[in-house]
C-alpha cells in the first residue's frame, strides 16, 4: 500500500506509535479514575467502526498501562495518584484554553 521509505509511511508509523503511547497513558488513567471502556468498545464495533489492525496494539497498550496503574495504585496510594491526576486535568485545561482561547 506504501511504498517503503517514503514520508507518507513514516508519518504513519510515527502516528501509530503515537496512538500506542496514548491508549498506554489512557489505560493508566483509566485504571486510576474509571472511564467507559466498557461502553465504547461495543458501540463502535456494532457501529462498524472498529479498525481491528490499530485497534489491536492499543488494545494491548492499553491493557498494560491498565495494569500498571493498578498496581502503582495499590503500592503507592495517594501520593503519586494525586499528582498525576492534578497534572492530567491541568494539561487538559491548558489545552482547551489553547484552543478555545486563543
């Protein structure tokens, strides 16, 4: 579909591991605050929009972040919890400030 070496498939591969990254930082949060996973995956695959070639390795991204998160929970408490949140929800106000804003 691409031709190897060319910055179309590179701009491909980086959004991927991108995407990877984020469903991993999704994951940890998830595990830490809830979310609605649960809702979501079976809506988008009734819907038809589930890409099962992405969706796979976020899938797995996900899955570890999940766990981690849990067990960072569980051995650290609040004191590393609270911070992540914090900075999770700052960066979130920052960024719509940005784009609402300015």
């Amino acid at each position: 579909m691409f031709i190897e070496g060319s910055l179309l498939a590179d701009y491909l591969l980086i959004g991927i591991i991108i995407l990877i990254f984020a469903s991993f930082v999704a994951g940890f949060l998830d595990a830490v605050a809830g979310g609605a996973g649960l809702i979501l995956v079976p809506a988008f695959f009734i819907a038809g929009k589930m890409a099962f070639i992405i969706g796979i390795p976020l899938v797995l991204a996900s899955i570890s972040g999940n766990y981690l998160g849990s067990h960072l929970t569980l051995k650290s408490g609040d004191k590393i919890i609270k911070p992540l949140i914090f900075t999770a929800i700052a960066i979130l106000f920052i960024s719509l400030g940005v784009k609402y804003i300015w």
